[in-house]
C-alpha cells in the first residue's frame, strides 16, 4: 500500500491491520453504526482526539489502487481503498467527500502546485486546499498512462485507435487545459 504524506499535515494517520480503540465511522457515509470491509486508518487529528475509519474497497475495478495521502489541506487526508477515494477532514470525520475520479488509478501529489491529482480510465482531476480546483476532459475512451509530471505540466500516453500507436498528452497543472 502507497502512503504519501509530501503535504504539510496537523494529524496523525496510520493504516492498521485491525481495530484500534476510539470512534469508528465507516465510509462511505461516515456511518458510526457499521459498514462495509475496507482499509482500517487510526487518525490523530490535531486536537489530540484518535478515532478510526473504515474505508470501503471500490467494486468497480480489481486494478484501483490503495493508498493514503496528505492533501493540501493540512487538516484533510485521502484515503484510496481497491480505487475509491474518500478525502476527510482529520477534526471532523463527518466532514469527507468522495473523490470524483472512479475509479482512482493513479494519484500525483504536486507540492510546488499545492495539489493532488486523480486519475481514472478517461480524465483527470485536481484538488486544492479548498477543493477541485479543475477538471480535464476526456483525454482517451479507455485508460492513460502518466509518464512525468515537471512543474507546470503533466505529461502522458494514450492508445490512438485511429493510428493504432501512442499519443502523447500535456496538462497545465495551473488550469487542467490540454497543451498538446
């Protein structure tokens, strides 16, 4: 499992094998009742309060990959359980949103920019201290790669169909537009 924790962060985030002891909310929902199996996260929030989030595997794809990050927010953390993504606050574990890349298949943290970038089959998107900051269109009809990301730009590779060879891609990471 990938932890990236390159942004500045208030809190204290460990993956654990099983339950620890404080609050458990399940997510998705932040249900405190009971939940679905996923990755078991202990959270210390800046506080000083420890509770525990159960982040549900994604069902949509066997390939989605598991990890936990900063944001850039230093209060919020990501977690991505089997390519779904779940960004929580680390003060109030009610306050989380889902991420809007299904299913997660690459995540570039970029420090310099101050944001987190979601990659699914078809598109990006990127997320700032406040939210999502922008959104691609669609850059292929199935799966990219990402192959280097500078300090203004991501770069990367589709399958044309058309050609039948790999094409490259370039995204301004100021504004999500396509440069090439």
């Amino acid at each position: 499992m990938i932890v990236d924790l390159t942004f500045q962060n208030n809190y204290g985030v460990e993956v654990m094998e099983e339950f620890g002891s404080g609050d458990r909310y399940y997510y998705p929902g932040a249900n405190t009742q009971g939940g679905r199996d996923g990755i078991i996260v202990e959270v210390i929030s800046s506080e000083g309060k420890n509770w525990i989030g159960v982040f549900a595997f994604g069902e949509i794809s066997a390939t989605g990959i598991s990890a936990l990050y900063s944001t850039p927010d230093p209060n919020k953390f990501c977690v991505v359980s089997n390519g779904s993504g779940y960004i929580v606050s680390s003060n109030n574990p009610k306050d989380w949103q889902e991420v809007k890349a299904i299913p997660v298949m690459d995540v570039r943290s970029i420090k310099n920019q101050k944001i987190i970038v979601f990659a699914d089959y078809t598109e990006l998107v990127a997320y700032d201290e406040v939210g999502i900051k922008w959104r691609t269109g669609r850059l292929t009809y199935d799966s990219f790669r990402i192959t280097e990301v500078t300090e203004s730009s991501l770069k990367g590779t589709v399958w044309s169909i058309r050609n039948e060879a790999d094409e490259t891609f370039e995204i301004n990471l100021a504004t999500g537009a396509q440069i090439s």
